[in-house]
C-alpha cells in the first residue's frame, strides 16, 4: 500500500491535484482511496460525482470518500462508554449523550486516518 498525503490551505488547488492524481492512479491499474475532509462536496465538483460519508465508487479502481468526522467522534464515544459501562456506574457518573458533544480539534484528521484504516483492513 502507498499513501500520498496531499495538504495546504484551502483555496490553493488542493483538492484539484489530489483528484487529478487519483484519477491517472486509477486509470494506470492501481486501486485506488481518495478521501477528503471539506464539508462542502468540493471533491465529487473536482470527480464530477457526489461524494459523502460512505466511499462512493467513482469509476472502476477508484473510490472516494468524505468521512464524517462528527458522526464518527459520536460513535466512538459511544463505543467506549460501552465498554466503561460498568466503571461508570460504580463511579456514579451519568453517561454523556454524543449528540451534546463536539467534535475535538483534530477531529477531521483523525477521521481521516480511521478511514484509511479501514480501507488497509478491508
């Protein structure tokens, strides 16, 4: 597996390239993951397909994907008061309701790098 991390401040082409470079990836043979972090679908204008939280297949050998770094903060922290149930209960501290929450800085990074995760698994 190779992964490419393309990064910069917004408006300097990022998501052109890193499209751009998936494509020709994609079409050379080589499987490819493209995912990206704005909110707005700035990906699926450079692709010419809407992308979303779930990878969406954009022709054959490429995926994109735009995860949900909130959805995914919630559900990790669900997951773990899951598993601190019991700590919790003797603690006598109520568990938090992840619709309360906010993601943390660093979230979307961090929602990038489970997803690419999950694609390394899968």
């Amino acid at each position: 597996m190779r992964t490419l991390l393309l990064t910069g401040p917004g408006g300097t082409g990022r998501t052109t390239v890193a499209a751009a470079t998936a494509l020709k990836a994609a079409r050379r043979g080589t499987r490819t993951l493209l995912l990206g972090t704005d909110r707005d679908d700035t990906l699926g204008a450079a692709l010419g397909v809407p992308t979303g939280p779930a990878p969406t297949l954009v022709e054959p050998g490429l995926t994109a994907w735009r995860p949900d770094a909130a959805q995914g903060f919630r559900e990790a922290l669900a997951a773990l008061q899951d598993r601190a149930a019991s700590a919790l209960d003797l603690l006598g501290a109520s568990r938090l309701d992840p619709e309360e929450l906010t993601p943390l800085p660093g979230a979307d990074d961090l929602a990038l790098l489970r997803a690419l995760r999950e694609a390394a698994l899968a």
